[in-house]
C-alpha cells in the first residue's frame, strides 16, 4: 500500500511538471525569446518552431512516464501493453504533428514517428 501511495505522489510529481513546464515555458521564456528579433536562428520560422517543439514535447514524455508508472504500480498484468501503447501512440502523434508542422522540413518527424509505429507494431503483433 505505502508502494501504491509512493508511486501515486511520484506520478503526481510528474503530471504537476509537465503541466507548469509547458504553460511557464511557453508564456515565460519562449513567447519573450521568439519577440526579439536579430538573432539569425531565432528569426527563421522552422527554428522557432523546433524550439517550441522540443520544450513541448518534453512534457509530453513526462505524462507517458507517468502511465508507466501508474501501469506499473496498480496494473501489472497490462504493463507491456500500456507501456507500448503510451510510447507508440504518443511518439506517432509527436511525429505526425512534427511532420505537419514543419512541412517535413524538421529531420525529427521521421524517427519520432518510426518510434512509434515501431511500438505500435510491436503491440499488435507481440
């Protein structure tokens, strides 16, 4: 039970983070950096948009590390299944969001999305 409790505030701990991680980075650091203009990287659309990108989607990994916490602390017998559903479908949604936004241009979208379908496959024929 206190394993449960444990894992319970570590998730906690995890969703609470990536919640204020994306909404204080975004109106905290990276709306104010992307106003300044001058700086050569900071003024080509794609780098912004990788930027955002990547601070966004450090938190979106945080919330899959959650549910495998959560998997694997009250839900044990779906633990493979959860765990490869969770990363599967949040990297082939990354990669498709990466791929449409970027127009293809960004080099991650493909292994972002490989990643992802690599796990759904592993899902469904494992």
């Amino acid at each position: 039970m206190l394993f449960q409790w444990l894992v319970v505030a570590s998730i906690a701990g995890l969703v609470v983070t990536s919640v204020l991680h994306s909404i204080g980075g975004e109106i905290y650091l990276l709306r104010p950096l992307f106003k300044h203009r001058g700086n050569r990287v900071l003024d080509h659309h794609l780098a912004r948009m990788v930027l955002r990108f990547a601070w966004h989607v450090t938190s979106v990994t945080w919330i899959v590390l959650a549910v495998i916490l959560y998997v694997l602390a009250f839900d044990e017998p779906h633990l493979q299944t959860m765990i490869l559903g969770s990363v599967g479908l949040s990297f082939t949604a990354v990669g498709i969001f990466d791929l449409v936004v970027s127009r293809g241009r960004h080099i991650g979208w493909p292994p972002l999305l490989l990643t992802g379908l690599f796990a759904l496959a592993a899902l469904f024929y494992g």
